[in-house]
C-alpha cells in the first residue's frame, strides 16, 4: 500500500478547510489541536516534521524559512485571499492522491 501524505494546518487557515480534507479521510492535524496556537513558525515546522506532516499555510514567512535550508516533511503554500476554501480542498486533495511523502520532503508546492 502507498503512503499517503498527512497534513497539519497552519493557524492562519479556516476549520473549513480541516473540515472538508476530514470528510474525504485525509489525515490531519490542525494547530489548536496540537496546542501549538501563538508559537514560532519555527516550531510548527518542527513539529510537523515530527509528526511526518506536510504543513499547509498562507504565511509568506513558511517561503522565507524554507529558503534558509531548514528540514521539513514539506510546504503547500497558497496566497491569502487568493483561492476559495473549496480551490484549496480540492487543491490539498489533488496533492493527496498524486504525490508521496517523499515526493515532497523539502519541497514547496504552491496552490
């Protein structure tokens, strides 16, 4: 069987999102969930990381700190207001059924 990615959440993304990737059997983690509310971007890659999580976000600083090098299980980053919750549930799901883990350790994908 093929690993499939798992996702953590971002703290600037809506429940709506989690909600919708949850129905389809996406596995996930959101940062209220994780009690990770309020700390370093830093942190929450590491966590994710961790966890073999792909992180989701519409943070620009995510872009800036994976350019310093930082390890991570992997990025997909969207513009704030640039897509509706339903381009990103779909967005997320296609990188679900398309890619592995580790098609996308160390790489951003970019909704």
């Amino acid at each position: 069987m093929v690993e499939k990615i798992k996702f953590h959440l971002d703290e600037n993304v809506s429940n709506a999102v989690a909600e919708g990737l949850r129905r389809r059997g996406i596995d996930l983690t959101t940062t209220l969930e994780a009690a990770l509310i309020g700390v370093s971007d830093d942190t929450q890659l590491e966590f994710a990381l961790s966890q073999k999580r792909v992180i989701f976000t519409q943070d620009t600083d995510f872009l800036r700190i994976h350019q310093t090098g930082t390890h991570h299980a992997g990025i997909v980053f969207c513009s704030q207001g640039s897509k509706s919750i339903g381009e990103i549930i779909k967005g997320l799901v296609l990188i679900w059924e398309l890619l592995e883990p580790e098609a996308i350790y160390n790489r951003i994908e970019f909704l």
